[in-house]
C-alpha cells in the first residue's frame, strides 16, 4: 500500500474499481477507484473510455490492511449521483486489480475483449426504487483571504465571501449557482514550451465548470474545433484571470432529453467591461445508446464583442455492431456555426470507430472554416481539411513473459480548403508490456509540413518558406507502477525542418510508502536547424505528503529555459469532513531581472480558503 491521495490512480496498489451506470443505457456512468493504501478517485466515464478524472464527489471510503489482504468500505451517498427514480436497474460492474500480479477479476464481462469501463458489458443490479435523497440542497459557503505581492512591491490583500448552492430538482435534474467564484485552490498546468505555430489547449480544471461537464460534449471533439470550451471564461485574450461575479447552470436528464445550460456573470477588469456570457446544450436519446443534439453559445468571454455559435450534431452506436456480440460500432457527425463581428463560418466532421478489442479503429475527416471562431471554445487550426485514422492490435501470447503486445498505425493530414495538402505525418509503433507491469515502446514517424511564411521557431532562429519532410525514430521504456522507485525513459532523433533534432525525456518517481511520493520530470529537445541551433528544456517536480487520508501537502517546482521563469507553488488542502475543506496556497515566480539578470520575485501570492457543505 503506497498510496492514500485524493484523486490519485493507484496504479502503484491492490485496487478496487466500480463503474455505475444509474441510467443503465450503456453510454456514460460514474466511476469509483479505492486503493489498498487509502487514496481514492472519482470520476465520469464515457463507454470505452478511461475515466476523466476531474469530476468530485461527495463519498466516504475506510480501507485497512490486513494479514490476510485488505479490505474497503465504501458509501456513496445516492444524492451525490443523478439518476432517474423510475430505473429501477442500473448498470453495475466491479473490478479488483491485483498489482504484484497485474490480475484482474471481474464481477461481469470477465474478459479480455472488453474494459471495466465498456458499460454496455456491465452487470445490473436491481430493486433500486424509493430511494432517499433529502431535499436535495446542498449549501456551501466558503471565504477566501488573499495576499499578494506584484513585481514592483506593491502589496494588495483581500478577503471575500464566496457561496455555491447546489439543488436537486430532480435525482437526475440539478440547478447550480455561484456567486463570486474563487478559484484559489485549482491546480497549477504543468509547464510547457510551444515550439509550433499553433496554440496550446490547457484542460479545465475549475470544480464549478467540471461539474457535469459531460452535458456539455459535442461531437465527439476532443480538442478542436471545440464550439464550448469552460476554460475561455474567466480568462482575457492575453491569459488575465477575469473575476466571476456570479453564475447559474442547469443539468440533468428528462425522460429522453440530457441538459446542459449555463450563464455567467464577468466582472469588469482592465479594457474589458462587466458582460455575460452563456451556454446551451441539449440532446435527446436515440434507439437506446444513440443521441442527437444542438448547441448554442452566445458572448465573448475575450472581449465585449459580438460572437455566437450554432451547433447540430449526432453520435449512432451499435453495441451490437453487425450482428456480433460484445462488438461496438460508432458514428459520429457534427455541423458547426459561428458569428462573430459580422463575421460567419462553418465547420463539419464525421468520425467512425470500431473501438473494440482486439482491434481497434478509428478514422474521421473534417472541415474548419478559415474564419471560424467559437468565442467561448477552442480551434487550433483554422482554415483546414483535417483527416485522421488510427488502427490497434493487441495480441496477449500464452505462455510469454509479455501480458500485451500492442501494434498501432496513425496517418493523417491537414490541407487547405482547396485540398492542397499543408501538412501530414505516419506513425507506427509497437507496445510490450510486462506480466509484472512495465513496459517497452519503440516505433517511426514521418512527417511533412509546408510553411507558406517564414516562422520564427527560437529567438533568432527561422524557419523559411518551404517544404519540409522528416523521419525519426523514437523508443522508451517504463518500470512497473508498483515498485518504490521507478520511472520512464523516451527518447527520439531524427531529422526536422531541414536539420537535426534529438529529445530525451525523463520521469522519475519514488513512492517509499503512503505517506510519500515524489516525482520529477524533465524534456529536453535539442535542434539543429538551418537557421541556428537552441535547445529547450522543461522541468516539473513535485513533493506530496499525506500523513492521512484527509491531509495532503504538496510543493511543486516548474522552469523552463525560454522564459527562464521559476514556479513555485505549495499547497495544503485539509479534508474535514467529504465536502467541507480548508486550503492554503502559496504561489512565487521568479525571473531574471536587471543587467546582471539574477534571479527574482516578480510576483507572489498566499491564499487561505474555507469551504463548508451542508447538505439538506
């Protein structure tokens, strides 16, 4: 038992995993993961797919060890889960995973061919009438004192009242609202250097705007073009945190329709004015795994303009696929609008996948207006033809010292909207992964990539107007997640824009026992171009301490050698009760300043926060 932090995986213990799906339709549920050493996860699983892990929820869990194992208590409030209160069934499944052995056993769907988390192969638990769900109200009042210090000494401080109330309309129905959000407590991005021509997508990870995300997914976009993305709100054009004066959201289910409404209040700050920004989502079951929807944003969390987007889309799945058991076939189309400044444009895409075992595939093509621009989403790429295809195999030989080995292919390309092809690659890539745990990686990419103007890649170093082809080789390796020390090893070179480039990255863990875990990783990219020569490296290192279940502590250090910035943040979040926490958050960056260009402070921060939940 290594491990007892919230939100952790457990990879490195014995684990429980339980999937719940209240509405027994095969498409989403909750997830559960407890591990021997205390920690526990929660999180929304969309069939076929691993947990996102950014949901919470309010739940109790008690492990201890023993001399014969291990054993865990759980309880899961039911007012912390939707559900409809005439399914009488849900989908359930359970799953114990043993470490020293990677064995996994199984209440349902016992095989190889499907995950824990294909629900549609969950068992079912019946008898789930009158349940007890309490008003439904949630009350959580939280206050935050701030100190802040910028670059030029100037001292600010600040304490305010915050409020959330959460109700329950329905078991499957919940109103949200917030008044004067602070997000003291969310976790820091990890670092990162952007060498591309394009922008970089950081997830959300924001409690108010993680609640029920899933009512807000579309189209099956991972990433872009996404019509709606939460992370826009709060957040000016050049990265400035915009203060949430108050915001509304309505989720849930009726009957067949899935909802998703949201309406947000900004303060004003710098050249932006006080606005309002909103967001709608609804979708209607179809044929018992299948749906169909709309969506619509209106405001411009960037700015004060004009800007709206329209959106239709359908997602058709077949757990059934072609009359074959336990086999899934999907397709997944989306047709998307935007208005912005009297500016209109149109996307589309079509995406069909066999995400099954022990084949997998997945090929989609889609179209990105050159002037497309959901203001309160993500694009990477405008003006683009984009297709993708990927293709899996997963072998298990019998007798081996190999538990998989898997074989994967990707292709695709981006090209203008006249088809003229811009950029593409190939990849293929082999997997072996180890009885014990652990694993061995190596494979070849290709890629090409036509610059229509000169790019400036490194202070003094430019990428001229040309083609450019490139092949390199790649490798890594990886210890088993359960020992005490271990980590992972990649590295790749080969050629790049015209020249040379090599990376090595590195990550280190070590996990002495519950109460400890460290780990550090650093990336490192050496390039050797036409233009001139530079390197990057990235490095992000954490220290955690959780001396209980309910007490973590944690120090994170990042630096890069572009900004030559240091990040330092400490955070302590004291869990009294499931609900109810204390935080205290520290925040320093230091920077290279003056002629003799030492290091520092251009900015530090200390943040004490209490939340409480009353639950009624």
């Amino acid at each position: 038992a290594r491990d007892r932090r919230r939100d952790s995986t457990g990879s490195g213990d014995d684990r429980l995993r339980i999937v719940i799906d209240p509405f027994a339709r095969g498409t989403e549920g909750y997830f559960f993961g407890i591990a021997a050493g205390g920690s526990l996860g929660d999180g929304i699983v969309r069939s076929g797919n691993r947990p996102e892990m950014e949901w919470d929820c309010i739940w109790e869990v008690k492990t201890r060890v023993t001399a014969d194992g291990w054993v865990a208590e759980v309880e899961i409030p039911f007012r912390s889960i939707s559900f409809e209160p005439d399914q009488e069934s849900w989908g359930f499944n359970i799953e114990r995973v043993i470490r020293r052995k990677e064995e996994k056993l199984r209440w349902a769907s016992a095989t190889r061919q499907k995950s824990l988390y294909a629900l549609e192969g969950a068992g079912r638990i019946t008898g789930m009438r009158e349940l007890k769900t309490g008003l439904g109200l949630d009350v959580r009042p939280t206050a935050v004192a701030r100190w802040r210090e910028d670059e030029n000494g100037s001292v600010t401080t600040e304490l305010e009242p915050s409020m959330d109330l959460f109700y329950r309309i329905t078991p499957s129905l919940t109103a949200t609202w917030t008044w004067q959000t602070d997000f003291a407590n969310t976790e820091v991005d990890e670092r990162v250097v952007n060498t591309t021509r394009f922008p970089i997508f950081f997830p959300e990870k924001r409690s108010f705007f993680l609640e029920d995300t899933r009512y807000f997914r579309y189209g099956g976009i991972r990433r872009s073009p996404l019509p709606f993305h939460s992370r826009t709100i709060g957040l000016s054009e050049d990265g400035e945190r915009v203060p949430i004066e108050m915001g509304a959201k309505l989720t849930g289910k009726i009957g067949k329709w899935n909802l998703g409404v949201l309406g947000v209040g900004l303060e004003e700050r710098g050249s932006l004015l006080a606005d309002e920004v909103f967001a709608g989502r609804v979708t209607y079951d179809l044929f018992g795994e299948s749906t169909v929807g709309v969506i619509v944003t209106d405001g411009d969390p960037r700015g004060n303009g004009l800007a709206r987007t329209y959106g239709l889309d359908f997602h058709l799945k077949d757990s059934r696929f072609l009359g074959q058991e336990a086999k899934t076939g999907e397709l997944i189309g989306w047709y998307m609008q935007t208005e912005s400044e009297g500016v209109e444009d149109y996307g589309w895409g079509l995406t069909a996948i066999y995400p099954n075992n022990p084949i997998y595939i997945r090929a989609g093509l889609q179209r990105v207006g050159e002037d497309l621009d959901p203001a309160m989403g993500f694009v990477r790429r405008p003006g683009i033809y984009e297709f993708i295809s990927f293709f899996s195999y997963e072998m298990a030989p019998k007798g081996s010292r190999w538990n998989e080995i898997d074989f994967d292919f990707s292709a695709g390309f981006d090209s203008d909207l006249d088809w003229e092809i811009l950029s593409g690659e190939y990849e293929f890539d082999v997997t072996f992964e180890r009885k014990g745990g652990g694993e061995i990686q190596f494979g070849i990419e290709h890629e090409w990539e036509r610059f229509l103007e000169d790019f400036e890649i490194s202070d003094g170093v430019v990428v001229p107007v040309g083609d450019y082809r490139s092949t390199k080789l790649f490798g890594g390796i990886e210890t088993p997640s359960s020992w005490e020390w271990g980590g992972q090893l990649e590295a790749s070179a080969g050629e790049y824009l015209g020249g040379q480039r090599q990376e090595i990255e590195l990550n280190v863990f070590w996990k002495p026992g519950p109460d400890w875990a460290t780990r550090i990783s650093a990336a490192n990219a050496w390039h050797q171009l036409p233009g001139g020569d530079f390197n990057t490296l990235v490095v992000n290192s954490a220290v955690q301490w959780t001396p209980t279940s309910n007490l973590l502590l944690t120090g994170d250090v990042q630096y890069d050698n572009v900004s030559e910035e240091v990040g330092l943040n400490g955070r302590v979040r004291w869990t009294v009760k499931p609900g109810s926490d204390v935080y205290f958050v520290v925040n320093q960056s230091l920077a290279k300043v003056g002629a003799e260009r030492r290091y520092e402070s251009v900015g530090r921060e200390a943040v004490a926060k209490v939340g409480w939940t009353w639950r009624f």
